[in-house]
C-alpha cells in the first residue's frame, strides 16, 4: 500500500511536469508555425514572381545544379525520460557564393526566393523537431496519466480493502483466540476446584 501510494505521488508529479514541459513546447510550436507560415508565404509570392519573370526552361536550368549541401544530424534530448528529437544541420558551399546560377539570365525575384528558402530551412527543422516532441510527451502523458488513474482508482481501493480484510480476519482470531482461552481457564479452574 505505501509504495502504491508513493508511485501514485511520484507519477503524478512527473505528470504535472510532463504538462508544465509540454505546453512550453506548444507554445513554441504555435510561435514557429507563425514564422514558418510567414516565410513560406514571402517564399511563394517572389517565387511566383520569379517565375513570371523567367520562362520555365530558364527556370529549371537555373536551379538544377545546387551550389550547396546540406547535412543534417539528429539527436535526441531527455524530457522526463521522454527522448525527443533534435535537428542539427550544416549547409556546406561549394563555390563562392550562395547563389548557383548567374545573374545574367535570371530575375532578381529568384535571388529573393533563394535567399528565403535557405532562411526556411532552420524554421522548419526546429518546427518539425517541436511537432515532434508534442507528440511524444502528448502520448507519454496519456500513458501516465493511464497508470495514475489505475493506480488511484484500482490498486490502491484494492489494497484498502484487502488490508480492512485481512485487519478483520486477524482481529476474528484474536477474538477467537481470546475466547478459546478464557473456555480453557474455567475448565482448568472447574477441574481444579472438583478436585480439591
């Protein structure tokens, strides 16, 4: 019963902290999601004016040979015995400049766009990272949540009810034991007196 008690306390308290961590990273999430979108929408109007500007051909050959690489390196982060992930990347050039076309032949609203979507990238690791961890400690959270509940409305009602049982049974004997005994004394004081 103590420990039921005790893990009851201590699940509990993770899951209060796992709420306390989990809306920070909501909130975050929401505040990304503003950016993101914010971003992605500069990203699709120069776009779509680079676009307009340039044929399609000019376009594509424009943007086929990437002047840059990217490595992304995951790892993961400890919230409360939940592991979340977390995005690292690195962009690694391969000339000078970020740019992989020259800009003769293009609009200056593809320069734009470019730039734009390298800015998008780091917004939207750290979104899906966010995205992420709220699911893992939303579906952490049912899970504890889960066990306190069982823990609070199954196996400590049981535990109750099995020490008020097993209280009662050994209160019976005792009783029992207290009876059978005070029988005992009066035949042995009754045989006693008979046979002096």
């Amino acid at each position: 019963m103590a420990t039921a008690v005790r893990g009851h306390k201590l699940l509990k308290d993770k899951n209060d902290e796992l709420m306390k961590q989990f809306l920070d990273i909501v909130r975050e999430n929401m505040r990304l999601r503003i950016v993101v979108e914010k971003k992605v929408e500069a990203l699709h109007k120069s776009f779509t004016a680079a676009s307009a500007a340039m044929s399609p051909e000019g376009l594509d050959q424009a943007l086929m040979l990437p002047k840059q690489s990217v490595t992304l390196e995951l790892s993961e982060k400890n919230i409360m015995s939940v592991h979340v992930p977390v995005y690292d990347f690195k962009t690694r050039l391969a000339g000078e400049g970020i740019l992989p076309y020259g800009f003769v032949n293009t609009a200056s609203e593809l320069d734009d766009s470019v730039r734009e979507a390298g800015d998008l990238l780091q917004d939207l690791l750290k979104l899906a990272a966010t995205e992420k961890s709220a699911s893992l400690l939303a579906a952490e959270i049912e899970k504890t949540r889960r066990r306190v509940n069982a823990l609070e409305h199954v196996l400590i009602p049981q535990c109750q009810e099995n020490i008020r049982t097993i209280t009662m049974k050994l209160a019976e004997n005792d009783r029992a034991n207290t009876t059978r005994l005070m029988k005992i004394k009066d035949m042995v004081l009754k045989d006693a007196h008979d046979f002096q």
